[in-house]
C-alpha cells in the first residue's frame, strides 16, 4: 500500500516544495505540496487534504489554519508539524537534512529498516 503524503508550509514556495522533491523518490510513498496562503504557488485545495494519509505541516499556525479550514477532509489522515519556521530557501542543505531528520521516523520504510 502507498502511502500518500502531503507537505504543507505558508506559500507552497520553499519549505513544502523541497519536503517534495526531497521524498518525491522514496518508496512506499507518493508525495505533493501545497500552500495555505491565498497567493501559494500550489494552493491548498479540500481534493488535497482528503487525498493525504499523511499531512506534514511546517509550524503550529499551519495546524490550526489546516483544522479549521478543512476539518470535514481531516477524517482519516494523521497530522504532524515538523516546528520548521520560515528560515530557508528551495534546497538549502540546513532545511534539507532538517526535513530528512524529522520526517523519516514517520515513513514506512524507514521503520522497517530500524
């Protein structure tokens, strides 16, 4: 089984986008990302939320937007914030092993090679 997995920051521009293209490969998983911003490059829609099994937010004002915006879609996937706060660009190797840190223990595969 896949896991769907759904990276969430302000504006779908740094944070989420390099949370995507760093597990984009990884097995057992598919993943996207998306904005909670109105003007996000790829803005948070309901379609998305109820597609994740798995949502990673980047701060706890994400958790909050999220839980109040899209409840009704939040009936089965799990919700995580990583405390990431808005400090980097696309690919800086700080956010990169940051990410890579704290989202493996929660993926699939990961666990099984522990």
């Amino acid at each position: 089984m896949t896991l769907k997995v759904l990276f969430v920051c302000s504006k779908n521009q740094w944070r989420s986008p390099t949370a995507e293209q760093i597990f984009a490969d990884y097995p057992t998983i598919e993943c996207t990302s998306a904005g909670l911003s109105h003007d996000a490059q790829n803005p948070l829609t309901a379609e998305l939320v109820a597609w994740a099994n798995l949502i990673f937010v980047m701060e706890p004002k994400h958790t909050v937007k999220l839980r109040a915006k899209y409840r009704a879609q939040l009936t089965s996937a799990r919700v995580i914030c990583l405390n990431i706060a808005d400090n980097y660009t696309f690919m800086d190797p700080a956010l990169v092993l940051l990410l890579e840190t704290k989202v493996l223990r929660f993926l699939p595969a990961y666990r099984v090679l522990k």
